[in-house]
C-alpha cells in the first residue's frame, strides 16, 4: 500500500474538495510534504485529520478552535486512542450544550415552521417594542442564559474553506 496520497487521493479518500485541502494546509491544520517537483505528499495520517475537521466543522466548532485541538496532537507519530480522547474531553461541555441547545430548538420552534406568526402569544421569537434587550442580544427565550454575556454582533458561520 502506498505511503503517501497526492492531493487528488487525500481528496477522493477524505470527500474533501483539493481546494479545501490547500486551505486546510494554509491554516496549518493538515501538513505536507513536497516533491522533486514541488507536488503535494500527505501522510496516510493526515486522513484521520481531515475527517476530523469535517466531523467538528459540522458540528460547529470553528476551525481556530480545531487547528487549537489539532495543534495539541504529536507530530512524530501518528495519534492514539488517547490523544483523541483527550481532545474529546476537552470539547465535551461545549458538545453537550451544543447537543442541548439543539434539543430546544427542535422541541420550541417546531410550530414556527410555516405557521406565519399567527400565534405571536406563544411564539419564542416575538419580542414585541424589543422588551427583552436587557437580558442580551439574540433570541433571549431559546439562547441560554449564559449566552447572554455574549458580545453583540453576529456569530460566525461554520467556514469549510473555498470550493468545499
């Protein structure tokens, strides 16, 4: 079995477009080696990165927050069982309230799919005259209540880097 995939291998193994890959490279988030001829050369590793990017980006989690994670891996070898552990650990709060705060959305906003707002005394987004900006920004009766120290502005969306 080959040791190395060019980048069109890593992409048809990993489902990840080449152009997401150079990106991913460029972020520091997978490595590469080069050839006489300047072509890429990744590690049979590196595919284990990649899906775990695509498995945290899908869930969420910002690709600082994965290079962070990813960063905290040994370069010499390729990881065990223990070093993803480890990084499971360290997200699994974030995880759980992540895994939480979709509950709520599924549970709460079921009937705001489609009904027009016609029941604006039980709707979750209705804030009348805005009488709820003193407990933060953002939807106040779904967000939880810690969500409430959150800066004003809005919330980055999960990025999967150009052409994925």
């Amino acid at each position: 079995m080959q040791e190395a995939l060019t980048i069109g291998e890593l992409s048809a193994r990993s489902g990840v477009a080449p152009s997401a890959l150079r990106y991913y490279e460029r972020l520091g988030l997978i490595r590469a080696d080069r050839t006489g001829g300047n072509q890429r050369r990744y590690a049979r590793a590196e595919l284990r990165r990649v899906a775990f990017i695509r498995i945290s980006q899908q869930v969420g989690v910002s690709l600082d927050k994965i290079r962070s994670a990813l960063d905290s891996l040994p370069d010499s070898r390729t990881p065990t069982r223990a070093d993803w552990a480890r990084l499971s650990r360290l997200w699994r709060h974030e995880l759980d309230q992540r895994i939480e705060l979709l509950h709520r959305l599924r549970d709460e906003l079921t009937g705001c799919i489609g009904c027009g707002c016609l029941s604006l005394q039980r709707c979750k987004l209705y804030n009348p005259e805005d009488e709820l900006a003193a407990q933060g920004p953002g939807p106040r009766r779904i967000l939880p209540a810690e969500d409430a120290a959150t800066p004003a502005g809005p919330r980055p969306a999960p990025s999967t880097g150009p052409g994925a």
